[in-house]
C-alpha cells in the first residue's frame, strides 16, 4: 500500500507561499505566465486553498484595514515581495502598497454594488473562491466552470460552496423564493448553507433538493447521473415518470449513494452504498485497491496535459493498490515508477512507464529504482 501525499511543512511555510502567490497573482503579466503553475499549486489541497483565501481575504471586499490575528498574520519577511534581499522599509512599504491598491479596488466594486449596476460573474482571477454576482433587477444566473486538469471551489451568494471537478459546467440562478443549479457537465461537490429558501440541482434526468447538507452530483458521459451524500440529508428524484404518475422522491442517509440512468421510462431508485474511495476527489486524492494501472491511467489523463501511458501492453495489466494524488500525472508516474521499479520516460506528448529504459531514448528517462 503506498499513500500519495505532501511532505510536512514546517510551520507558517504553507502561509508564506500563500502570500507569494497573493502577490504574483496580483500582477497581471506575472500572472499570465504563471497561471498554469498556481493553479497547479491551489490544486494540492483543501490546505492549500484554505491558507491562500485567508491571505486573499484580509484584503477583500468588506474586510476593515487592520492587521490579521497572530496565527494568520501575514509573514514579515517580505512575502509580497519581488526581491527578497530588499530592507525592511522598503518591504514594509511595498506591502503598505499593495494593501493601498486592495482597497481602492475594494472601494470602487462597492461603489457600482451601491449604484445597482449589473455585472456579470465577477469571480477574481487572484482568488481561489469566487463570488456569485447579485443583481437587484431580478435572478441573476450564473456560469461557473473548470478547464480540464482544474479542480476549484466557488462561494456563492449565500455562504454556499460549489466545488467542481475537472472541465465542470454549472449555471446558477436565485431568486426571493428558490436557489436553483443546473449541472451541464462533469462532477461538483455542493456544501449548502442552511436558509428557508430550498435548494435544488438539475442534472440529466434527475432533481436534487437539499438544505444544509453536503453531497457530490456527477453526470457521466453517457449522462447516467450518481448522486453521493456525504452529510445531512437530501431527496433524489426522476424526472422521467409515467403518465399521471410521477415518481416518489427517495431521500438518502449519510454514505449512501443513488443512480440515475438514462432512460425514457421510468426506472426504480436503488439506493446503495457509497464507494469511499472517492471520498477526497476535491483534493485531487483517490484510493485505489487491485487497480490496472491501464485504468489509473485513464482517470488521471482526465486531469493531464500530457498523458500517462504504459509504454508496452503488459505494463497497463500491472496492479497496485493505494491512495495516490491523480491530478498531476508526472508526479504519479515518478510515484508509480519508484514503488513497481519501473523506467519513467518522459516526452514531448506522453510520460510513459516501461520495463527499461529504451537503447535508443525517444527523451528523458529515469531508470528504474
């Protein structure tokens, strides 16, 4: 059994890199070139998302000017700086700068807010979490969505929080009286703030209604719909039903899964145990047991810009167990190479795992351990 995880950090490490991302991000031509490694970085963990939205925050719409308590206190020692040999003064002044630039942006997005202007989605680039738009016109609708190999979290306007998966799709509409969602595409993790007003998701051929509760939503690509419960409790129902019939809704407990299928007659419910192994997917995490890693290969290449490949049929047969971090293939490969001793290659178009290394090297490759 092998576990796929970061190495400890020492402490306030994970919030100083936290506030050099703020700071990079913050710049837009440094943040165009860097997006693709940020990204990367947020995709680690609920950690780290957690420790770059407290940074992001003490600088947000709303927030008082005023330092943050001891334990989330920004580092002193530059960390939203470019150069890190510079003075003291200087840093404190740059930072002193960039707080200044935080709030007049602050000051000008609650100035349109107060105006009524309506505004389309206005999720920051420099946040992990982004913010649904609220109109005073009538239901705002808004599209929130993950590019392949993302994994990211949205807070809505009602202290609610979609976490998407992979190239994801939802739209979001409420109103005085509902909180409506329709999932178009992919899998999302919705934690629901409780309130009066119901909460529903479309997917596929089913309604989910919850208040207060977690659960994960995945429409397949043969749009079958898997419904999960992870706390609270939420109703499922079909919208396919007979003629002046229509379908009872079937509540789920904790641990309890339900799938839909796609069919143009009604089909009965059946509510089955939850597969816990996929219980950390917004972490990019699965736990695997006798798995091909053929079939590893196919869901982490969901998440890849380069594929991970076995170099030759018998190695897509080999077998391991264990809970690995499937969103970033190199990583895996390097992983897997170490604990079945094989050769990692990597490529312009492929990373693949082989017995050996090749006589003649079609690119980089590390032999077996």
């Amino acid at each position: 059994m092998m576990e796929d995880t970061d190495p400890p950090r020492r402490h306030g490490q994970l919030r100083e890199e936290a506030a050099d991302w703020f700071a990079i991000m913050r710049n837009p031509e440094e943040a165009e070139i860097r997006r693709k490694e940020f990204e990367a970085w947020l995709a680690r963990g609920a950690l780290h998302r957690a420790a770059y939205n407290r940074i992001a925050e003490a600088y947000s719409i709303g927030k008082r000017l005023k330092a943050p308590p001891e334990d989330d206190a920004l580092p002193s020692d530059a960390a939203f700086s470019d150069d890190m040999g510079q003075s003291p003064r200087r840093s404190k002044a740059k930072r002193r700068a960039v707080l200044i630039l935080a709030m007049l942006g602050a000051v000008a997005l609650v100035a349109q807010w107060a105006a009524g202007s309506p505004r389309d989605d206005i999720r920051q680039p420099s946040l992990a979490i982004g913010s649904a738009p609220s109109r005073s016109d009538g239901p705002a609708q808004l599209k929130i969505a993950t590019a392949i190999g993302e994994i990211r979290s949205f807070s809505l306007e009602d202290g609610s929080v979609i976490t998407l998966d992979t190239n994801s799709l939802v739209l979001v509409s409420f109103d005085a009286e509902r909180r409506n969602l329709r999932l178009l595409r992919g899998r999302a993790r919705f934690t629901v703030a409780h309130e009066e007003r119901p909460f529903t998701v479309h997917a596929g051929r089913g309604t989910v209604t919850a208040r207060g509760t977690i659960f994960d939503v995945n429409l397949l690509p043969d749009n079958r719909l898997v419904v999960r419960l992870v706390k609270g409790a939420v109703d499922v129902v079909t919208d396919v039903s007979a003629p002046g019939r229509p379908q009872p809704a079937v509540r789920l407990s904790p641990g309890q899964q339900v799938e839909l299928h796609n069919a143009p007659t009604p089909l009965a419910l059946e509510v089955v145990k939850a597969q816990a192994n996929d219980s950390e997917w917004p972490d990019g995490l699965k736990e695997y047991s006798n798995v091909r890693l053929g079939d590893l290969f196919t869901e982490a290449n969901r998440y890849a810009d380069i594929p991970l490949v076995g170099a030759t049929p018998d190695i897509d047969g080999i077998r391991v167990s264990g809970n690995f971090r499937i969103t970033d293939s190199e990583r895996l490969a390097r992983n897997l190479g170490d604990v079945l001793g094989l050769a990692v290659i990597s490529g312009a178009n492929s990373v693949a795992l082989a017995r050996r290394c090749p006589a003649l090297p079609k690119g980089n490759c590390r032999p077996p351990s």
